[in-house]
C-alpha cells in the first residue's frame, strides 16, 4: 500500500472502511443495506417521468414517499453537479426530492432487485386469518433468508389481516404484522419493542401492566425497527434523534391508529406504539361511573350552564373518556360544541373538532380564542398545559361558557396548587371552577377464577379499616398462573385481572371552599374542607369496589394507598369514630393506644 502527497492516509479496501471515510468527510451518517432493502417499490411511481433506466443510469434509489417529499439514496461521491441533475428532474414530477447517502456499490445492488419487482410486485390485499392466541410470532416464518427485506406497503388504511400472509410478504413484514394483530387481539394498549444486548424483546401493555410477549433474535432488531418507522413514514436514516409519527390500519373493520414513538438507546432505537380504537369504546357516563351519587354530581357539574370542570389523573386513566362522555350527554343540536385536541380520539358527530398544530403556531391557547368568535356554548380543551392556557379557560369560563378541560396532577385538591403554579389569580379560580374530578384505572378481579378469603387485622389496617367493621365482608384475591390440572383460566388468561373499571374522587365547589381558595388556602386545608362536606376520596372509593367484589387490596395497593390518601381514609373515619389525639386516626373502644403512632389513648 502506498502513500502520495495527495493521499496522506491509505485507500480504502474493504466496504467498512470506505464508509466510515465517507462519513468522516461528508459528516452524514451512510445508509445502511438493511435500510436499503426497506425501499418501497412503488416509491419510483412519485416520478412518473423519470424510468427505470434513468435511475439505473444515475445509481440513485427511490427509497419512500412521505407526503410532497421523495426521499432518495444517492452514491456518496456525488458532485453537487449531479445532485442538481437529479433534483430538477424530480422535482419536474411535482415532488421535492431529500437526498440520503450511501455505498455506491450497495444503492446498485438494492436498486436491481426494486426495479425488479415494482414490475412483478402482487398485491398484499389478499385475504387471510389472523395469528391464533399462543403461537410464537416466529412460527412459520422462514427467517433464514434475507431477514432485512421488509418492502413497504401502500401507506394507506391497509386491512391488516388482509396483508399477514400475502404470497410476497417478507418475514419482517409478516412478523410486524403479527405483533399487531396480536395486541389488538389482546386489547393492550401499548406495545412496546426493545432491542437489548441479547435479543429483542417484545412487550404488551393490557390493563395497565406490561406483560412480555417474547424474545426474538437480536439480528431482527434493525429490521423490524425500520419497518415500524416506514410503517410511520419517519425517516429511516435518522438513528440518534427522537421521532414520532403515526400509523392508520384497518382491522376487522374498524380503524385503529398507533402513535409511534422512537428514541435512540444503547443497543438499538426503542419504539414504543400506542394503540387508539376509538371505535371499541362506548361512551357515557352511566358505564364509567359504578356509585350513583359520584354519578349524579358529576352529571350535575356537566350540566351547568358556564364554569370550568376540570378533569384529573396520570396519562392513561381515562380522562378524556369521561370528557367525552360528559360531551355526548350535552351534545344536542340547540348546543354548539367545540374540542381542540392533541391528537382528536373521539369522532363525535355534531360537534366542532380541531387539532392542534405546533409547527404552524396552532396551540391550545390560539384555539381558545378563536373559538371565542365562533359563539360557543361548550369548550373541550384537551390539555391545560401552561398559565396561557389555563388563563384563557378561565376567561372562557368567566364569560357565560362551560369549559371542559384535563390537568396533570394526583388528586382533586391538588389541581388548585397546580393552577397556582401557572399563574392563575386564586379570585379567578374560586369565580370560575364548578368542580373537580380526579380518577384512576384498577384492574378488575377475574370472576370467572377470583378466590374468596378475609384478610387479617394487620392487612386491613394497612388500609385503615377496622376487621370487626368487615367481618361479614367477603373479599377476593387474584388467581393467578395455572390451575391444579396445568390449565389456564379461559377468560384472563391466567392473570387474575380482566377488564378495569374506574375510581372517582370528586370536588364539587361550594361557598366554603371557594372563600378558602380565594384566600389562597393550602392544599391540605382544601383536602380536610373536601373531606368535610362529604368528598369520597379515591381510597375509599377503591375501597368500595373491594368490598364489592370488583377488585382486590392488591390492585388499591398498588395504585391508590399513598401517605396521603391513607391520612385522608383517616381523617374521614375520625369523623365518626374515636380519634387519636396524636394523628387522628380512628380508635377502637378496647385499644389502650394508637395502633398507628403508638400515642397512649386519653
């Protein structure tokens, strides 16, 4: 190997080192071949004027369209002489060209195979059955041969099952469509896709928890990886920065859209979807709501004609069904309704959606006010997320509108603070909110599988309950794994839950707690005047449930007993019972002291 003035280092031999030079000079990151032989063969058809031998002339590769824009593998070595050759006669076919790097040699090799079966390509619209409960993902794949080939399909509301087991599929395409078909069969509502050191592992979100569907081989991480983003119409190319897009399927007849989500991580992109079936959900308030004085109030707060109701909870635990819900019972034609959102979840006819957008300026705050011209009765604001927008809600509401709108907070008398943080003036506050409703997802107990027992002293006291109070209570425990003969319960599947069923703690403002946050009170004294005039709290409102037989101490446990909403449970008995003079928690009559703080009784 020889050096000369004009070339200090050694040439480069093998297709490693020539890449990693090609990067280093033009400071892009090259292609890949996995991501070459993920082009849609139909990408070509965006430039009708532009035939197969031009692009065989050129070395250039149509790899997907995503909107007005055709995003193209160009050899590393090009001019810009050449680059400008190519992009006028894109751009002649009414299309805007983005040009991506990469091996001339490898572009070559994927363009002859593209070329090839944009001619010969079938269809994938054939019908076809689902992936049966059970099975491996991988069963009847043949994933020996060629495992990066995942050709695009027609980014349309494809039928899923209709494209499973297509003649022409690719294993990744058929495995992609397997791991939804399978979440959707499974009603889960997320799926997560994790590449690792050893593997890429596969997980399903159902009822709030995530289970691990399976471990597939770490070779088919950047496959599938890229599928989903083609599937998203992200940029394939793009491996070190966050992206996010969506997917529109048909499945069994109804559209479902999947928010994607990627992030870069140490062994591979993460992608995480989140699966939205509007269509699956029955809305109304009567089908949310079990206890019927939590119902009545919040129907009463939906009903009124201005005020601001706001709803609270973490993302997931279903606070925009209950918005909608309180929307469906108002929508009438003497009513003009109004949502902006992000994105839109319910298609409700009668009423005025919109969506937000951020790239053009459109935010929550800009939708407010131009609803404000447009002679509102109810306003939907998805998401209060800054003091503008919880300014302009206010002003609505102050103004003769109902407003609907969620906050990100943990408990009803919480959400006061929160508005305080914004910059909203406690005065408005107080003037503007009707109430508050603060709620959370449990996992409903298997009824087919659950397993009656009651609980000791020392459990329920982890609670605050008394066990003479609930001697003639039955209570349940999930069964869980199989069964004495190896079986699994037919109806959870051996997970003990099925289904999940909401918990409501409701704050309905009255003249006492308007003066308070008018004063700018606490949020503790916000909670006790709460508890006071009869506010059940989400403890005790899951506590109800366990006494019903819907759901276990295990699951309150795991999402409801904080100190808070323990010292709450506290307060509400010390009401009614004897109290410790040191906590305040209830006493019984033959305790000589507090169980909880050991003060001796008086």
């Amino acid at each position: 190997m020889t050096l000369s003035a004009k070339r200090p280092v050694p040439a480069a031999e093998t297709l490693q080192q020539r890449r990693l030079e090609a990067e280093l000079l033009s400071g892009e990151k090259l292609l890949l071949p996995v991501d070459l032989q993920q082009a849609d063969p139909r990408a070509a058809e965006a430039c009708p004027r532009i035939d197969a031998q031009h692009w065989r002339e050129w070395v250039a590769l149509p790899l997907v369209r995503q909107g007005e824009q055709l995003l193209i593998a160009i050899p590393s070595h090009w001019q810009e002489q050449q680059r400008q050759q190519l992009e006028e006669a894109v751009l002649a076919n009414g299309i805007t060209p983005q040009l991506r790097l990469g091996l001339q040699e490898e572009i070559s090799e994927a363009l002859q195979q593209k070329m090839a079966d944009r001619r010969h390509r079938p269809s994938e619209d054939t019908a076809l059955t689902s992936q049966p409960n059970g099975l491996s993902l991988l069963e009847g794949l043949s994933l020996e041969d060629r495992l990066e080939e995942a050709p695009a399909a027609e980014e349309q509301e494809l039928d899923l099952e209709a494209s499973l087991k297509a003649s022409n599929a690719s294993p990744v395409v058929s495995l992609v469509n397997r791991i939804l078909i399978q979440a959707m069969e499974s009603e889960s509502s997320d799926i997560h896709v994790e590449p690792e050191e050893d593997g890429l592992r596969i997980r399903f979100r159902q009822d709030g928890v995530l289970h691990p569907v399976e471990h597939l081989p770490r070779s088919l991480a950047p496959a599938v990886t890229s599928r989903f983003k083609i599937m998203a119409e992200l940029d394939i190319a793009e491996r070190r920065m966050p992206q996010d897009g969506r997917i529109r399927r048909m499945f069994r007849g109804r559209t479902i859209e999947l928010r994607v989500s990627t992030l870069p991580g140490r062994w591979g992109e993460k992608v995480v979807l989140r699966l939205l079936d509007s269509g699956s959900t029955r809305l109304g308030l009567d089908r949310l709501i079990t206890e019927p004085t939590t119902l009545a109030t919040v129907r009463s707060m939906g009903s009124r004609p201005f005020g601001m109701v706001l709803v609270t909870g973490p993302t997931g635990s279903g606070k925009s069904t209950t918005l909608y819900s309180l929307l469906a019972e108002r929508n009438e034609p003497g009513i003009n309704i109004s949502t902006v959102e992000d994105p839109i979840e319910y298609m409700l006819k009668g009423i005025t959606q919109t969506q937000v957008n951020r790239d053009k300026g459109y935010d929550f705050s800009t939708a407010l006010r131009a609803f404000m011209r447009q002679d509102p009765d109810v306003l939907l604001v998805g998401e209060t997320r800054d003091g503008e927008t919880a300014k302009t809600a206010i002003e609505a509401a102050l103004t003769g509108h109902l407003v609907l709108t969620t906050l990100h907070c943990n408990d009803a008398p919480s959400a006061i603070a929160r508005l305080n943080e914004m910059g909203v003036e406690p005065f408005m506050v107080s003037a503007s909110l009707i109430g508050i409703v603060s709620q959370r997802l449990l996992r409903k107990v298997c009824e087919s599988c659950r397993v009656p027992y009651h609980p000791g002293e020392e459990e329920l006291g982890h609670f605050g309950l008394f066990a003479s109070q609930e001697q003639s209570v039955t209570f349940y425990k999930a069964n869980r794994g199989p069964r004495a003969d190896g079986s699994s319960c037919p109806t959870c599947q051996g997970r003990g839950y099925k289904g999940r069923i909401g918990v409501y703690e409701v704050l309905r403002i009255n003249d006492n707690l308007a003066s308070a946050i008018a004063k700018g009170a606490s949020t503790d004294v916000i909670r006790n005047l709460s508890i006071e005039t009869g506010m059940k709290t989400l403890l005790v409102y899951g506590l109800e449930l366990v006494r019903h037989g819907q759901t276990t101490l295990e699951e309150v446990e795991r999402m409801l007993l904080t100190d808070t909403e323990l010292e709450s449970q506290r307060r509400a008995q010390a009401l009614t019972t004897l109290t410790c003079q040191g906590c305040g928690a209830g006493l019984r009559d033959e305790w000589l002291e507090c169980p909880y703080c050991l003060t001796p009784r008086r």
